[in-house]
C-alpha cells in the first residue's frame, strides 16, 4: 500500500491529516509508531501555526518513519 501522496494531488491537507492519523493508529506497537505520532503531532502543531508547507513535510517524514 503505498501512503504517499504523489498519487494524490488532488488531496487537500484535511485528507493527508486523517490518512496519516490511521496509518500512525493502526501501525504495531513499536519504536516506528511513536516516532511516528511524533512527527504526525509536530504536522499538527505546524497547521496549528498555518504553516501548511511544513506541515505536509512532516506528515510526509510521518509516513516514512513507518516505512
């Protein structure tokens, strides 16, 4: 299942968000998850800030760190 979002273009930060808030609950318990989390809390942190470009970056690091 590839989560990455270059087959997405058309997905606004709304769907990134919630795509890489399931990905990151429904990961298996270990140290991958909670960098996970992590980096998805810092992407909602940076949208919190209206930094939309940081954000994305981070739900992006997100993703790989479950990769």
């Amino acid at each position: 299942m590839n989560l990455f979002f270059d087959d997405l273009p058309a997905a606004n930060l709304d769907d990134r968000m919630r795509l890489v808030r399931s990905a990151c609950e429904h990961a298996p318990v270990d140290a991958r998850r909670s960098v996970s989390l992590r980096r998805y809390l810092s992407a909602e942190h940076a949208r919190s800030l209206g930094d939309e470009a940081e954000c994305i970056r981070r739900l992006d690091a997100a993703l790989k760190a479950l990769k």
